[in-house]
C-alpha cells in the first residue's frame, strides 16, 4: 500500500466533506449545489483511496465518477461494499457533473441533506476498511512490505 497516496486522498475527501458543511451551514438554500457536489466528490475520494489501499491503480482505467462502478469495483476486493447502495449512494453520481450546468434540475434542500448524510455515512465505512488493511486485518492479503511509510491519519 502507498500510504502517502491513499493519505492524499483522504486528505482531499475530507476537505471536501468539510468545506461543503461549512457552505450548508453558512447558507443551506444558496449553496445547494456545491454542496451536492461536494458531497459526490468526498465520497468518490473516500472511494478511490479504498482502491488505491488495496495497490489497484485508478489511473486511467478506473478514473470516473460513477458511484455504481467505484461501489463495484470496491466489492471487488471486499462484497461488503454492497451495503453502500442501501445509502442511495448512486444519487450523488449526478452531482458530479451534470447537475453542474444549465439545463439540469438544481438539487433541492433535501438532496442536498441527503447528500450530506450519505457522505458522512460512507467516510467512516471507508476508513474502517483501509484501517484494517494499513493493520493487516483483512484476510488474504500481504502484511504491508513498506513499514517506513507514514502513518495514515484517520481523523
């Protein structure tokens, strides 16, 4: 496992998360869909440092923002992934682009509190799971061969 990549991208989906509750908490109706957007963005980082955890490289393959495919590509290495789609997971795959520009429906006050309560769901799921992987919990895989590596920082 590359600890500073995955690292990296925790960092970035944290500060997603962060700077979108910050912007709903600062004016929920006026923001809404940058804040959906960064909802879809934390989630999809959270997501891409799972896959990064587990050496599986998402450039260029696997660069996308489908919801369905990095949920599918997760239960590769883990099926309890599945339980992501109980969240409504896949609504946010539309406020990655799409949802971005005239002509689309804006989120309503609603999706953008789902949106905010799906991330906050999926950041603890996701780093419970490379936890286990940076400890060495998970079944068949390799002890990490890199123990010089950084720490990851969890909070």
């Amino acid at each position: 496992m590359n600890r500073e990549s995955v690292q990296e991208w925790i960092n970035y989906a944290n500060e997603d998360l962060e700077g979108g509750k910050l912007l709903f908490g600062n004016s929920p109706e006026k923001f809404k869909t940058l804040v959906c957007f960064h909802m879809q963005q934390s989630v999809e980082k959270y997501l891409k440092a799972y896959l990064v955890a587990n050496n599986i490289d998402i450039e260029p393959d696997r660069k996308d923002h489908s919801m369905a495919k990095l949920v599918e590509w997760s239960k590769e290495c883990d099926k309890t992934f599945n339980v992501l789609y109980d969240l409504n997971i896949t609504k946010l795959t539309k406020y990655a682009v799409r949802s971005r520009y005239p002509g689309s429906e804006p989120p309503t006050l609603e999706d953008e509190k789902e949106a905010i309560s799906i991330a906050e769901q999926v950041r603890p799921f996701v780093l419970d799971k490379i936890k286990d992987i940076s400890t060495n919990k998970t079944h068949d895989k390799e002890p990490d061969k890199n123990p010089t590596d950084t720490d990851i920082d969890f909070r």
